[in-house]
C-alpha cells in the first residue's frame, strides 16, 4: 500500500515576487485569498501599498480568466481597499459569469441522468465539477463548454444518447480527433466534449475511465452529486493539462495551487508513480515547480528534490514563470510541447500529430480564402502555403536564436 | 397563505449566503440576496408569512417584519421561483410595494437581481486543441 504523503510536507520558499509586475502579484494574491484564508494578510498589505492601476487590473483578471474568484476574494478579504465602483464591476462579472456557469451546470446535470439512465458511467472533467470542488461552487471558476469521460466500450452509445437528447457534432473541416467528440446543443446552446480518453494520445499513455477505478470521487454541483477526479488523480490531470495548454492561462495554476492548498492530505506517491507510468512526470514536476515558486504551494520536499535534480524541469519552468503572463507565440509553444515529454518516442507523437493536422484542410483554411464548394480540395494546395506565411517568420527567428536547448533528455 | 418555493426546472447553487437559481424554463438566472434566500427556503408551503418571518429573524439575526416578508414573496412571485396559483400570484403582487419594506431590511435591497442566459456561440471547430493549441 502507498504512504499517503500529506500536504503539509513542504520546503521553505523564497519570497521570489520581488520585481513581479505589482498588477500580477495582487491579482495572484487576491485569487489565492478565495481558497487559503492564510493568504489575506498579503493582499491586504498590497492593496494597502496603494497605487493599482484598477482598470489595467481588471482587464488582466478577466483575461485570466480569475475574475470571478477574485471578485469573491476581495468582497471577503479587503472590501475597505477596492473602490467601490472596482467592487461592483467585478461582482457584475461573476454574477453575468455564474449565470453561463449556471447554465452549464444544469445542461451537465442533465446530461450525466441521461447516461445514467442508460446505464453508462460518466465521469465530469473540469467544467463545473472542478469549480465546485475546488473553490466551493460551480460559479467561481471561468468556462466556456463541458468534458465528460466515459468508456470506450460506451462511446457508441453515449453519442446515441446525446443525438436524442438534441446534441449534434459541432462540423469540423479537419480530420476527427479520434479521443473526443465535440457535441453542441442547439436548443441551449452547450457545448460537449465527450472524450473516451482523459487526455490526448500525443500527451502521454492513454488513460480510459476503466484505469480509474477507486479514483473518482463524488462533489456537489448545484447540490447535485457529480462524479469526477479524486485529488490526486486531478493533481496529474491538472498539471498535464496546463502543460498541454503551455501554461498560457493563470487560471490553471490558479487550480492546482488550490487542489494543494485543500486540507485533505493528497495521495503523492500514487501521482507521482502515475505521471512516470504515463511517461507525464516532466510535465507534473514543471507545474509543481511553477505554482511552488508563485504561489509558495506546499509541495512536498522529495517532490522539489526530484524536479531540481532534473535540470530541464528547472530550466522550462523558470522560461515559464519569466514570462507569465505573456503568450508563448506558436512555434514556442510547439518547441515547449516538445520539450516537455519525458520520451523522444512521445516528441515524434507531438511532430506527428502537428504534421497530421497541418495536412488537413481547417477552418482557417476556409476563412482565409473563401472558395466554393466544389472546389473546396483546392484549399490543400493554398494550405501549406498559407502556414508558411503565418508561421515561417517566427520559425526562422527561432531556428536562427535559439537551437531547441531544452530538448535535453531526462537525467 | 402559505408559500411554497418552486424546486422543478430549477437549478440552484448557493455562494457565500446568496442563492443562485437558474430557471431552464426561461432560461433566467435569478441572484437572492441572504434575506431574500432565506425566505425562499422557508417557503415550504405549511408555514404562515408570521412563520417565515419568524424563522428569517433567527437565522439572520436581523429584525426583518412581516412587511419584508411580503415583499420578498412578491419579488420571488415576479421571477416565478413560487409554486402559487395565478390568483394567489396576483394577490401577492399587488399586495405590497417595495416602497414598504421596513427601513430595517431596507439595506438587503436589491432582494433579486435577473439577468438572461445567453446561449454560448457554437464554437467555430470541433478539431481538438494541437499540441501547444497552435491553430493551424
């Protein structure tokens, strides 16, 4: 039996937000403050230092996607500090934010009786389910659509019984991804990703509902019991998700520094032997690094150990936090994408993949040169053309600077 | 009279004493303040409008009156978040305006805040996201 190694398991963590932009520091303070009552002190003593550009601020906690969880935090820990007009802007967000959550959560709600009733076991990813159980409800965290896991064996039947209940395959030009399936809903206007895989295949070993027995737990959502990822499942899931999003989006972070701040103790050696049999540990370890180095995370020391000894894990995320809240443009990202798999054989997956989907005609293609349908194939000879104009500038100034220096395998 | 509070096409989430509901009839979002919640929870259809007041009382600890009472029933009667029949609809709407909420509960107000649910754009690709979400 695995030792469940808690939480409260930590290394001492430098103050590093000295030189952060001040806007950054408070936004990440202040969602922090939502979910670790610990965290107050420090968002009062920034907001009492005075000078916030609110204006640039709110603009960024909407861009991150925090705007809701801040607006709560503030309400709760500093309302004395935040112009009233601030406070109630951003209280006019979460409630225009909670009413699409509202939404969701009901269409989510309906579709997991709908399989139930067909005897299909689902299990809820991200969306609502992790709002609610990560900060409490359902409307404190920012989405746009909803992810359901269910068995392959079931697939077939899952997507029959979302054609009954309305939903239709939202059209793509390009090729189908084989893991998931995405539905929308024109009556409500939801949309749904089922996925038979909890992750790509080109983002480690593939990991079906059937791998997760005994790893699921149930949260309320709308005082509903929703079936999702139990903590230290959601701690691989998190942390390969933000990898697979570059960890563009301080909202990822924002979760998983969250999921460790969560009283219960979480289960590190299954997570880790986990993210080493997905052949994901590089990517668990960057995102561990990340939110231990913003956030002060309590990440346990052999945790920290093993990253800083895998000098690429300290390496990619120190290029991250340096640039957070910037985008990667495209090519860094594919570079990073590369750069994070813990195998060359998984790296081959990601060129393979990206060349896969840049032979196939895309949306873009259509928009960027309307055609007629007839002769819609004549996009495939535009197309290479078209992604050389986009991207072989940025390509080349890569090519030329930087010679990929953190494909370096794993030690 | 005694209310009763709709629990059928509703969807309700509570967050930090205010209630969330959303209405899949009509596709509304209703935000109750703590009063307003409270008095919607109470709304079991067996207690009096003293009753609920009462039970207000206790679980806020603040002195709200009858008065408020009937006008949070109104306003949750206007959003059609009560079980009640046309006539006795009618009956708590006109009975009272806001204009007579005590000066007590008066800084609850707004009691409910609605807003309409837009439906979200169909997104424009159904292709899962590229390795680094590169749009390609």
């Amino acid at each position: 039996m695995p030792t469940a190694i808690t939480s409260k398991m930590r290394v001492p963590v430098p103050d590093d937000t000295a030189g952060r932009e001040p806007l950054l520091d408070l936004l990440l303070a202040s969602a922090a403050a939502a979910y670790c009552p610990k965290r107050t002190a420090r968002v009062r003593a920034l907001l009492a230092a005075g000078g916030t550009d609110w204006d640039r601020w709110t603009a960024l906690a909407r861009r991150e996607g925090l705007a809701p969880l801040v607006s709560m935090s503030l309400a709760d820990t500093a309302p004395d500090l935040v112009p009233t007009q601030v406070r109630e802007e951003l209280r006019r967000e979460w409630f225009a934010s909670s009413t699409q959550c509202l939404a969701l959560a009901a269409e989510l709600i309906r579709a997991l009786a709908d399989l139930r009733h067909t005897g299909i076991a689902a299990v809820a990813l991200k969306g609502p389910a992790l709002s609610a159980q990560l900060y409490g409800s359902c409307t404190l965290r920012q989405y746009d659509d909803l992810d359901l896991l269910v068995s392959r064996r079931h697939w077939a039947r899952a997507i029959q019984v979302f054609f009954s209940a309305g939903y239709r395959p939202v059209e793509h030009l390009g090729r189908s991804p084989g893991h998931e399936l995405r539905l929308h809903n024109p009556d409500t206007g939801a949309i749904l990703d089922l996925h038979r895989l909890l992750m790509p295949p080109w983002c480690g070993s593939p990991c079906a509902i059937e791998d997760l027995e005994g790893r699921t737990e149930e949260v309320l959502v709308c005082e509903t019991p929703v079936e999702t990822l139990e903590p230290s499942e959601l701690l691989v899931f998190l942390c390969v998700h933000a990898a697979k999003h570059s960890w563009m989006g301080l909202k990822w972070l924002v979760d998983i520094d969250a999921l460790l701040c969560r009283p219960q103790g979480l289960d590190w050696d299954y997570a880790l032997r986990e993210a080493i049999r997905r052949h994901c540990r590089r990517r668990l370890l960057v995102s561990l690094v990340l939110v231990r180095e913003i956030f002060g995370a309590p990440v346990p020391d052999r945790v920290s150990q093993a990253a800083a000894a895998d000098a690429a894990v300290m390496a990619l995320a120190d290029e991250v936090r340096h640039r957070l809240p910037a985008a990667f443009h495209s090519v860094e990202r594919i570079r990073l994408q590369m750069s994070v798999q813990d195998r060359w054989r998984d790296r081959l997956r990601v060129l393979q993949e990206l060349f896969a989907v840049a032979g196939s005609v895309t949306e873009a293609d259509r928009q960027s040169l309307p055609l007629p349908a007839p002769i819609y194939s004549l996009h495939s000879l535009t197309r290479p053309f078209r992604l050389l104009w986009r991207y072989g500038p940025q390509l080349a100034r890569q090519m030329t600077l930087r010679s990929f220096p953190l494909l370096r395998p794993r030690p | 009279m005694k209310p009763l509070a709709r629990n059928e096409q509703i969807t309700v989430e509570q967050v930090r004493g205010e209630t969330l509901v959303y209405d899949l009839r009509n596709r509304k979002a209703h935000c109750l303040n703590a009063a307003v919640s409270a008095v919607w929870r109470a709304c079991d259809g067996q207690t009096s409008i003293q009753g609920i007041a009462e039970h207000v009382r206790r679980e806020l600890d603040r002195p709200l009156d009858e008065a408020f009472v009937e006008t949070a029933l109104a306003e949750l009667s206007r959003a059609g978040l009560l079980e009640t029949g046309p006539e006795e609809a009618g009956r708590v709407r006109s009975h009272l305006t806001r204009r007579q909420v005590s000066a007590g509960a008066a800084i609850l107000l707004p009691l409910i805040a609605t807003i309409a649910v837009p439906k979200p754009a169909a997104a424009a690709s159904g292709a899962a996201p590229n390795p680094g979400g590169v749009p390609l």
